[in-house]
C-alpha cells in the first residue's frame, strides 16, 4: 500500500507533488471534519493558482473538450444565487450561498486548470486517503463509546443512534458507504495480486464500516449500504466472473448483518415503514405531504434560495403538522428541496449530475464501479435526506463527483492529446 501512494507521487513536478498532496488533506479530512476540509480546499486552490503562474505551459494549448461538463455545477450554484433576486429571507439566503460555493469553486477549478495528472490511478489513492479518514472516525467514536461504556457508567445505548456520534448519521452513512465500495473494489481487483496483511485491512475495515452503519440506525444508510452491498456483489460475481468467491463474500456479508444487534429487525422495521400509508408510521412521510405541494405549487421558479423553511413552516400550519413546525423540517428529499428552491430549471441540473456520467459511459463504454456506485448512493441518500443541507454533504458531493468525472472523461483524452507539461524546478 505504501508503494501505491510512493508510486503516485513519482512523475509529478514540485508543484504537482504539492497540489496532490493537499489533494489527500483535503480527502483525509472530510469525513474527518468539515472545517479541515474548507482550509485543505482553500490550499488546493492556492497551489493550483500559483503551479499555473509558476510553470507556465510552452505553447500548449487544450481544448475545453469533455471539461465543459463541469458547467453544469456552476450553473447550478448561479440559478441558486438568481434565486436571491427574489427571495424575501435574505440572511437565509446568503447562508446557504455560502455553504454551497463548492458548486462553484471548485467545477471552475477543474474547468480552468490542468489536472489530466488526476487519472483513475491517482483517484485511487485518493480514495485510499479518504477511506482513512472514515476509518479513523469510526474507530474514534467506536473507542470513545467503549470509554464511556466501560468506565463511566453509560448504559448499552451509547452504542446507537445518535449518541454514538457526534455528526449528523445521514452524512457519516453516506461516507462510510463510499469507503465500502472502494475497499470492497479493492478487495476484488487485489484478490490475486495484494499481500496477505493488505486483503486482511481491507476486510477488517468492512467488517467496521458495516458494523458501524448498522449501529448508527439511519434507516436511509442501512438500506443504501445493503442495496450497495448487492450490487456489488452482483459485479464481483458477473462481471468479474469470481463465481466462488462472490458467493463466499454474499455470506460473509448476510453473518455480518444478522449477527449485529437488532440489524435485521430495523432493516425490516424501515421497510414497514416507507410501505405504510399510516401518517403516524414515518415521520419522512408526513413531511412529504406538506413539502411536495409547495415543490409543486412553485414549480417554475421556486421560492428563492432564502424562503424555503418559511415555506415549509407555513404549510405545516395549515397542515397541523406541529411535530414539523416545532423541529423546523425541510423535506428530507434533496429533489423537492430543490425544486422549492430554484424551480424546474434547478431540478434539471440536478438530474443532469446523474444522466451526464451516465450518458457518457455509455458512449464511450468506460465507467468504473466506484464512481457508479457513488453516483448511485447519492441519488439514493437524495431521496431520504436533504444531502446539500450541510458542508459534510456538498463538499463530499462536489469533490469526488469531480475527481472521478475528470478521471472517467477528462484526464484519459488530455493526456493522450497533450504531451506532458510539467517540469522540474
């Protein structure tokens, strides 16, 4: 594993060496903490402005090609702010522009800079780093919760839910489930070639990264890992044709789940409970039926991106809906969020995230699972949970949504058309 990152780091000039570095802070640190992770962003855009003054490509000149995709962010940070014209809540409004200049930041980056260095393999170590930094979080709060278990007194529910963690459960779910799909990935493509101890972490590290989803009761990251967990045992055994194997792992799996606390019981309890018409039964389903109508009900523009709670709040008065009113929901669906936000306009762009990846791998036939399965794990999230709400998701969005595009569809081309522009000192 040590030769993966050695490895990585060779064939890049000072400056590139710099930039990947902060690259892996930056991946390190966002299951880690959100305030890491904006000073690690902050340094990556430095180093990029300054590797583009101090080594100046000679002659080179690179098309815009398939990096006019990241347009797409921009625009969806630039109908948000539009939106501002119009809303009333103007504090609100500023708020959540600044939370979401991501969107903008960094698909300019990519748009404007050069960094065909950032292919699949580079993008692996990334991931590495990234899964890391979730397995340090795990392990953290898994030491804590023992702390406080054996020598303080807590009882036996220090260990679920929300007192588990600190952080929001949707959002460590989301980061864990990216950490299983590489490492399961891993897992497979290394099966043959990885050193004992190196198969040994990595199925460590699942055996934690399930464990602790489970643990942590978010109905959506259950749900989503299993569906992950098929899917990718589905590519292990037909795609990469490893027929025993897959079915030693689809084992090794189910154990692992039954043999957690309660898991089958709450993956059996969520699913009662989305097919429930009872508006007691799931709270999620009682907010949609005040939410929806004000998505539908301002469908072309929306309501601007400062009004969407009033909104809410004053349709759950008219509804009754005092638990809503009382905790201030929003919708807990990132596509009617963004619907009561921007409109028409802004759900497109957000369903463009996940057609353009798509559309493209078709055409050009090439597509790696960890980025479908990402893609896939936040489009599900997104029907649960309102992911653009905090830091801990946008960031985690923007920023392996374009490393991985750039691997996939950008950097392969670049580095085919365009010799190599960096230089020593």
């Amino acid at each position: 594993m040590c030769e993966i990152f050695k490895n990585a780091f060779s064939q890049l000039d000072t400056w590139q060496k710099k930039e990947f570095a902060s690259v892996l802070l930056l991946a390190f640190s966002i299951p880690v903490s959100w305030r890491i992770s904006i000073f690690a962003l902050v340094l990556f855009l430095i180093l990029a402005v300054v590797r583009r003054v101090a080594v100046r490509p000679s002659g080179k000149v690179t098309s815009i090609g398939a990096r006019w995709w990241f347009l797409l962010f921009a625009m969806f940070y630039v109908i948000h702010f539009i939106s501002m014209f119009y809303t009333e809540n103007l504090a609100e409004g500023r708020a959540a522009l600044e939370k979401r200049l991501s969107f903008l930041v960094l698909p300019l980056m990519f748009l404007v800079f050069d960094f065909s260095y950032l292919g699949r393999q580079r993008v692996r170590v990334i991931l590495y780093a990234f899964s890391a930094g979730a397995l340090a979080v795990v392990c953290t709060d898994l030491a804590t919760a023992v702390w406080d278990v054996a020598l303080r007194g807590a009882g036996a529910g220090r260990f679920f839910d929300t007192q588990l963690s600190s952080e929001h459960h949707a959002y460590i779910s989301m980061h864990i489930c990216l950490a299983i799909i590489f490492c399961f990935s891993e897992l497979v493509r290394g099966a043959k070639c990885f050193p004992l101890w190196q198969k040994l972490v990595l199925a460590f590290a699942l055996v934690l990264f399930t464990v602790f989803t489970v643990l942590l009761s978010s109905r959506a990251g259950v749900l989503c890992m299993v569906a992950v967990y098929g899917l990718l045992l589905l590519w292990m055994i037909f795609v990469r044709k490893m027929y025993r194997a897959g079915v030693v792992a689809a084992v090794a799996v189910a154990v692992v789940l039954v043999a957690m606390p309660n898991a089958v019981q709450r993956i059996a309890n969520t699913f009662k409970s989305i097919g429930s018409s009872q508006k007691t039964e799931d709270v999620r389903v009682t907010i949609l039926r005040s939410t929806v109508p004000v998505a539908l009900d301002n469908w072309l523009t929306g309501v601007g991106v400062g009004d969407k709670i009033d909104a809410y709040m004053e349709q759950y008065r008219k509804d009754g809906n005092t638990i809503c009113l009382d905790r201030e929901y929003n919708s807990h669906n990132q596509f009617v969020d963004t619907t009561t936000v921007t409109g028409v306009v802004g759900l497109a762009l957000l369903l463009s995230f996940f057609v353009v990846p798509a559309v493209l791998a078709v055409r050009r036939r090439r597509f790696s699972v960890v980025y479908a399965l990402f893609l896939f794990m936040i489009f599900f999230n997104a029907l649960f949970e309102s992911v653009f709400e905090k830091q801990a998701g946008i960031m985690f969005f923007v920023f392996f949504f374009m490393l991985m595009f750039n691997a996939e569809f950008v950097a392969v081309g670049e580095q085919k058309k365009v010799p190599s522009t960096s230089n020593s000192n």
